[in-house]
C-alpha cells in the first residue's frame, strides 16, 4: 500500500475501479429483453469473431462468435412473421445484440473477420434464479454476448475477411492437430489448452480435477506463457544481433499474434500488455514497474468492459499481481530471517512459499465469491507443480516444433509433457483424499469482503510498526473474517428448481435439512442448482434428507447428490423415506435406498406420529400412516414445523383423503383454532390440492407454491389462486420469483420473505 502511494498512476486506477464500482452498484448495466425472440427462428447478420471447437457428445463441433450483430427478421416458432408484431416492434430492444454464439451446420465455416448472414433458432441465456446457481446471462453479457443459435445456417458470407487472423486461426489449427497426433486424447486435450487456449476440448473429469484443487490457473494462458515464449524469442533476437528497437518491435508483434491466436483472454490481455510495457521500458532506458504496468491494463480493460469487475479471471489474474507487488514484500519481511545463515535453498523455498501465500490470501474472496469453497492444500500443491508448469509450456513447444518437422520425432519429445500431467493427475487425485482437502465456507457477504480487504490493507501499512507476530495475527483475523458464518433464526427456502420441489431449512444450531428435490422441466438439478445453493450457504452436511414420495420431479436431484456424495464435498447424514409396506416401494424407491446405504447414509422411514427435533426446531410427520400400501401423490409425507412461534406446513403432493386426515390432526396441533405462519402449497398448486376445507383448518398467512415457468400442466391453477385469494393469504412463486426466503426471527414472531429474482 505505501508502495502504491509513490505510483500516481497507481492510485488513479484504484480511483477509476472504486468509481465503476459505485456506478455499476446504482446504474447495472443488463443486457437486451430477448422474451419476445426467445426460441424463435430468426435471420441475422453480424461479424466473425472467433471460432473454436467444443466437444458435445463426444464429437467436435464448431462454434462460431458474431459480434455487431444485427437482428434483421425475427421469426415466430413456425418460421412465420407475426406481421402485427413486426409493425409495432421497433429495432431498439435488438440494437443492444452485440455478439451471439452460432453452431453452424456441419461444413460450413466461415473465415475470420467476414460478415455472414445466418439463418437459426435463438436462445436467450438464462439468468440465475437461485442464489450460486451459474449466471449465464451475466457471463456471457461481461463476454459481450447475448444469446445462442443453434442448428444455424450460413445463408451468406462476404468476400472480404481478416487474412491476418485466419491466418492465425490456421495456424493454431495446425498446432493443434499436431498434439492430437503426438498425444493421447486426454492429454493432447489439456496442452491445447495450456499452450493454445483451447478449453472447449477439455474432459470434464480433468477440468473438475483442477478445479477443485486449486490448480485450474495451470491451463490459462498467462505471464508465464507470455514471459518464456517473448522472452525466449528476445534472447534469440539480441545474440542475432538485431537493433534493441527492432528487437522489442518484433517480440510485442509476436506476443500480440499469439495472444490474439489463443483467444486473447483477460489473463493474457493483461500479460501482453505487461510484457509490452516491459520491454519498452528497456528501450527507453526507465525503471519497469509492474504494478503501473498492471494499473494500466486494468484500466484499459474497464474502459472496454465494465463488467469485467464481475469475471472471475480478471480478479483472478489481477488480483495475483497485486498480491506479488504489493503484499509479497511485506510477507518476506515477516516470513524471511534476516542475516540467519540461511542456505540458498531454504530462502528460495521460503520465497516461494511466501508468494504462493500472497496470492493465495489475495485471491481468497474471488474462490469464495464463484466457487464457495477452497482446497486447503492447494498452496502446497501450487508450490509443488507450478515450477513445473515452466517445464510443461518449454516442453510442449519443443514437441510442437519436432512433430512440425518430423512426426515421430514429436511424440518423443511429447514425453516429459506426458509424464509431467501424470504426475499432476497423480498429485490431484493424492490430495482429494486427504483429510479436509476441501473446505466449504460459502460465499461471503460483501460486507465481509470490505473487512477483509480493510484489515489487508491495516497489515499492510502498519507493518513498520509492528512485530512480524502481529502481522500474521491481523492476516489471520481477516481471513476469520471473511469465512466466518452465523445465522440467527430460522431461514426457510424454496428454491426454484422449475417444475419440482426443493425446500431448504437452516437454523441457528447449525440444523440443515432439505425437504425434496427434483425437476422435471431442469436437467439435472441436483448438479446446476441444488448443489451450488447448498455450497453458497456452506453447507458441507445435511443432516436430513426427506423425499416425501418417489415422483421424479421430488426425488431425481437428491438421487444426484446421493450418488456424487463422495466427489462433490456435501454429505448426507440420514436419507428419510416414507414409510411405505412392501407393496408400495416401487423400483426407484428400493434404488434410492440401495445407493444411500452403499454410500454408507443411514436410512430412516417416517410416518405419523415421528418427530425430530434440534434446538428450537422441531418436526413432526403428519403422513403417511406406518407402513400404508399407498403410492404416489396419496403417501407423500406431510412435515409440520414448529419454531418459537413460527409454524410451518410442507405437504409434499399431498391430495383429497390426505388432506382431510391432516386436516383432523391439525386441528388438535393448532392452539385455540388458530391458523398456522407458512404452507407451502401441495402439488405445486394443482386445483386438486389445498382445497376450501383444508384452507380454513391450517389458514396460512404466507403459501409458498413451487412451480416451473410456462409449465405443461398450468401450474398453479386459477382455481387454487382465488381460493388464496379468498382467505387472504400472501403468495410467493418460485416460477416468478425464483429462490423464495423466508427468514424467521429466533423467537418466531418476526419473519420476512425475500425473492431472488427481486434482489
């Protein structure tokens, strides 16, 4: 920090990133309202941009990315114009299309720089409806993209095009196919993403595998990449005795090339720009410093998005610099003996311990932020393989440059490159199965964020003045600060898992329990929205599972997270089934039984009369009866909640002849007649369900109903909204609200209901 008060530059930048951050906070910037276009057949026009291949289903396929894009036909799902629509839509709300992401049909692939006209279905991007859940929306947007065609048919292209970068392109495809000959599939896919930026071809076994150990830096293309091929290339240009002017000219064109061959990431913008700042400084006979370096390229890349301060590999690939300039020189202060008689290893070895440390403390808050947990061995890990990383790159560029030469001959050189990623694989998969190799916290609160960084920055500045012990001591409490998590109170959601159920409850004795949870309308929702919800709220056990009855759209996303239990860092302490006879336990009951218990979950079945209870929380099943022969919606179980003077009724799909026995029970449970706080409607609002007479036995105040957006079966019905409406009752939908919270006060008089999607 004082480092910086001497650097002008510095502090402007650090000025110009606080000011787009209060913008962004009062005037977010959103993207074009893509409703009306959305899944429609559209004809449009706009400029290529990159193209790539990504495997789906086991098979390459090429994706093309427009920018200056121009929607010129907007289409109704039958290829026809809506002529009414078309007089009264005006260009405005499609002005905003920047860039789309188009899957061409096979064998047709335009060239780089080329302006085409394509003819194709449009998919918005979705926006996140629950909290963790992926944002594509936002992504995409920050990569200045706003939708997808699929099935895309290249209607016209112009002759003219960008020579340079399809030559580029040529290249890499090249290179490319040159590692797919000198290496086995799983390897050649992780050095073309190494050396040549391509990650659509990553595994995604391998891609977890580095993520969840910390090490997913490895395959981006950053400094490193920039500094041994820039470098190495420089070196070769000076003992030729090129002019040092000639020399740097030709080394940042270079840079440039392949910067701009790789996909010209935010990591290798930003190394580029460094090496090009460094290089000149040597020209022009000044000191190069990197953090003026950095400041500049931040700046610049603000200047063209904004947005950039939400992408995870820009406060990834910043952050890192930052920690090395910055924090680094004091760690070594504090960390390093001086004048001890060290030997030249042992400081090296503290050095790089010291920076590894750095940028792990730094860089903190953004693998809470987007990933919600951190591989705590990851620091050693970083230390282990990152020298070797060096040896990676230099290695996979020989192999290039033999198999260009002579094929044979690159598959040998290709050698250390695959011994080198076994042992990384080897090193990855030992450290999974280490005590607490991964830590879940959750996602840190921005008030959380702007203490930590406070307190970094205390430590920072006071360490003139202190001992190196008090240094640490403040680094310690602001990591303590930003991955400490209390909760007071009950918290209550209903997540939004489209057409299914999914009910989270926490209370403040660290009780966590999830009622149901499946979908019929979202693929795989255990995975894309249940699992991210529970890691966002640092849940790394449940305690208890219930699955009220064994319809695919309440039980599928928990069989997901029973089976992935033992990869995906969450646990699961009881599975509670109903309580069904033999006759009743259809096959994906017995299914999800066997796979609980071979997980090593114990497994419960509850009926009426079963409770639970933990802390100031306590359960009560109301249905079924011990041991019914009933199937489906008829034995779904029914869970009555009391908290203080909170209450709560989860019915499952619960219809007709259960409804009444629940009815006669409640009205024994039911203090003086009176009615109960919350009821999450069953079968997510059927007309068939929470009939007139229920509703005047449980007489809620709030009725949470969970169903997908434009579902099939028109989910909730008319005829059980004005039922609501009669008994006056608030209602919240996750199909317009997304994620629905209801947080309750520790003595249960006190509650507030929060949507997602009105954040």
């Amino acid at each position: 920090m004082r480092g910086m008060m001497r650097r002008p530059v510095c502090l402007i930048g650090l000025a110009f990133v606080i000011l787009i951050r209060i913008g962004l906070y009062f005037h977010p910037l959103s993207g074009p309202d893509l409703t009306e276009i959305d899944r429609s057949i559209v004809v449009l026009s706009g400029q290529v941009d990159r193209k790539e291949y990504h495997i789906s289903n086991d098979q390459e396929v090429l994706v093309i990315y427009l920018k200056n894009v121009r929607v010129t036909n907007p289409q109704t799902e039958n290829n026809k114009t809506d002529v009414t629509k078309q007089k009264q839509r005006t260009e405005d709300p499609y002005a905003a299309i920047r860039g789309v992401i188009c899957y061409p049909e096979e064998g047709q692939e335009p060239r780089m720089g080329s302006y085409v006209r394509v003819r194709g279905k449009l998919y918005a991007f979705a926006e996140a409806t629950n909290p963790g859940e992926f944002d594509a929306k936002r992504y995409y947007q920050i990569l200045n993209l706003q939708a997808g065609i699929r099935n895309a048919v290249i209607l016209h292209e112009t002759n003219d095009y960008d020579r340079f970068r399809e030559g580029l392109y040529a290249l890499r495809t090249y290179l490319s196919s040159l590692l797919d000959q000198s290496l086995d599939e799983k390897n050649a896919s992780v050095m073309k993403a190494v050396l040549l930026g391509e990650k659509g071809g990553l595994h995604e076994e391998t891609k977890q595998l580095y993520q969840q150990n910390g090490i997913i830096h490895i395959l981006s293309i950053s400094g490193l990449h920039i500094s041994i091929i820039g470098m190495g290339f420089s070196r070769l240009l000076r003992k030729g005795g090129c002019p040092k002017i000639a020399n740097v000219i030709l080394s940042v064109i270079l840079m440039y090339g392949y910067g701009m061959m790789t996909g010209m990431s935010i990591s290798a913008r930003r190394a580029v720009m460094m090496f090009a700042f460094h290089a000149a400084a040597g020209v022009f006979g000044r000191t190069y410093d990197m953090l003026t370096a950095m400041s500049i390229a931040a700046v610049s890349a603000l200047i063209c998005q904004p947005l950039y301060l939400f992408h995870s590999g820009f406060l990834f690939s910043f952050g890192a610099i930052w920690a090395i300039g910055l924090l680094l020189p004091v760690m070594e202060e504090n960390l390093l003996a001086k004048g001890a008689g060290k030997s030249g290893m042992i400081c090296r070895m503290e050095k790089r311990t010291a920076a590894g440390l750095a940028v792990s403390v730094v860089t903190l808050p953004v693998y809470l932020c987007f990933y919600y947990e951190y591989p705590l061995y990851s620091l050693f890990l970083n230390m282990l393989l990152i020298p070797c990383t060096g040896l990676l790159v230099t290695d996979g560029l020989a192999s290039l440059m033999a198999a260009a030469c002579y094929l044979p001959l690159g598959k040998y050189a290709a050698l250390p490159a695959r011994l080198l990623l076994a042992f990384y694989e080897l090193c990855c998969t030992a450290v999974l199965h280490l005590p607490e190799s991964r830590s879940i916290p959750g996602r840190p609160e921005n008030w959380q964020i702007a203490i930590f960084a406070a307190l970094l920055c205390i430590a920072v500045l006071g360490n003139r003045r202190w001992t190196g012990l008090l240094f640490w001591q403040w680094l310690l409490l602001a990591v303590f600060c930003l991955t400490m998590r209390w909760q007071s109170g009950l918290r209550i959601t209903a997540l939004d898992v489209g057409q299914g159920d999914c009910i989270y409850l926490a209370d403040e004795k660290g009780g966590r329990y999830l009622i149901d949870g499946g979908s019929l309308s979202k693929s795989d929702v255990g995975t894309y929205q249940i699992l991210p919800f529970l890691k966002q709220e640092g849940v790394d056990t449940l305690n208890a599972v219930f699955v009220t009855h064994m319809d695919s759209d309440h039980y599928n996303g928990i069989y997901r997270l029973v089976e992935e239990m033992r990869s995906n860092g969450v646990g699961i302490e009881n599975l509670i089934l109903p309580d069904l006879g033999k006759s009743g336990r259809s096959k994906e009951y017995e299914e999800l039984e066997a796979l609980a218990l071979g997980r090593g979950i114990n497994v419960l079945r509850i009926h009426r009369g079963d409770t639970l209870g933990h802390g100031n929380l306590r359960l009560t099943c109301l249905h079924p009866e011990e041991g019914t022969e009933q199937t489906g919606n008829g034995a779904s179980v029914v869970l009555y909640l009391e908290y203080g003077a909170f209450s709560a009724l989860f019915t499952g799909d619960l219809e007709g002849n259960g409804e009444e026995a629940v009815g006669r029970q409640l009205k024994e449970l039911l203090p003086d007649g009176g009615g109960i706080t919350l009821l999450k409607a069953a079968h997510h609002g059927s007309e068939n369900s929470t009939g007139e007479a229920f509703l005047k036995v449980v007489s809620p105040q709030l009725v949470l109903i969970s169903a997908g957006r434009n579902n099939p079966y028109g989910h909730p019905h008319r005829e059980l909204l004005d039922r609501l409406k009669t008994a006056e009752c608030h209602v919240f939908r996750t199909d317009e609200g997304g994620a629905l919270t209801v947080t309750v006060s520790a003595d249960g008089r006190k509650l507030r209901v929060r949507a997602f999607l009105g954040k």
